[in-house]
C-alpha cells in the first residue's frame, strides 16, 4: 500500500513540473499568432483542384494537415496545394513549445464541387430561379443526368403552376357569369322598372308646376 501511495505521489510531483515548465508567456504569444491568420482559397479549374494560402502564419506555430507538417515562408505564408473539390479539409495550427500542449486552433473547410454547367448556355433561362445555373460552386457534384433531371423538375412544377393559376381564374370567371346569369335579369328589370317609374315622376312632376 505504501508503494503505491509513493508511486502515486512521483506521477504527480512529475506532472506538475512538467506544467510548470511550459513557458506560458510565449504559449499566450503564440495563441495570439493563430487567432490571427486568416486563409483564402482558390481554384484550379485546369487541374481541379483547390489551393488554401495561410497568411498572418509567423515563428512559433505550423500548420498540420493529412499527416504534413507545413511552416510558413519568408512572407509568413503557408501553401498548401492539390486539396480535392469535395474535400472537408482539416487544418490544426500548434505549437512546437516544449512542454505545453501542441493543439491551439483548428480550421474545417469544405471545399465545394466546380460547377461545369455555370456557363451552360442552356442555363440562361434559369439564371435566377435554380442554383445549378447561378452557383459557380456546389455542394454536391453535378452531372448530365442530375443537370436535366433539374430543369425538367422545375419547368413540370412550373407547368402545374401555371395551369393552377389559369383554373382559379378561370373559376373566378365563371363565379362572375354565374353571379350575372342568376341575378342579371332580375337586376336589369329593377333598373327598367326603376326608369321608367323616374321618368314618370318627373313628367308628373312637371305637369303639376305647369298647373297641367
């Protein structure tokens, strides 16, 4: 029991100075470095492929990426090339003090599918109304099939649109015959009635004045 208090007592004694010997200052210093690079992407439409260039990237920390090690260059950049559309790319930024822990900051990114269909000239008429004619860049891969299933997806829907729209106004067309056919006589006969009666009135009335 003794044994294993006293080993119990050495692991810790052996953690704590191991904590205490990483220099904190500079891990701070370096935390601050990684909370401030910044990154853009770009796309070889040659070779398909993405680029990310890494900017603010200065001594004190690297970027890791599929099992690679990248430091930045005498601009305080780091490239990193030939990453595949569709990728979700992990980047982990560390640092190489002794004695501290290596992870600092982490950045995903997921690299969307090249449009091939964006110039399309078949896309021109649904320029505003689908992605796969406005969006250079996809979520998913495009194709011939998904690409045609697409826009006739949208042109049956807007067909059914279309002839919804022509029956409600159709239904309201024949709402007003309907309305008209059922209350059109006995109105115009109210309006006859309704004439003839003024005009008698006022002939009536005219009489009287003239002392007819």
């Amino acid at each position: 029991m003794k044994k294993l208090l006293f080993s119990l007592l050495v692991i810790f004694i052996s953690i704590s100075y191991i904590n205490a010997s990483c220099n904190y200052e500079k891990y701070q210093q370096h935390s601050q470095i990684a909370g401030n690079i910044t990154y853009e992407t770009q796309y070889d439409e040659n070779n398909k492929t993405y680029s990310i260039t890494f900017y603010n990237v200065y001594d004190g920390v690297y970027i890791s990426y599929n099992n690679s090690s990248y430091h930045a260059d005498s601009n305080n950049e780091i490239i990193i090339s030939d990453i595949k559309e569709g990728e979700k790319a992990s980047f982990t930024i560390s640092t190489p003090l002794d004695d501290c822990k290596s992870y600092m900051k982490n950045i995903t990114i997921t690299f969307d599918y090249y449009n091939s269909y964006y110039y399309d000239s078949r896309c021109d008429e649904y320029r505003d109304k689908l992605n796969i004619c406005s969006e250079k860049f996809l979520q998913f891969k495009p194709n011939e099939t998904l690409f045609k299933s697409i826009i006739e997806n949208y042109n049956s829907s807007f067909k059914i649109e279309k002839k919804e729209k022509v029956e409600e106004e159709k239904t309201v067309l024949d709402s007003l015959k309907e309305i008209l056919f059922n209350w059109g006589i006995p109105v115009i006969i109210v309006i006859v009635i309704s004439l003839i009666t003024s005009s008698l009135f006022k002939a009536r009335l005219r009489k009287i004045k003239h002392g007819i």
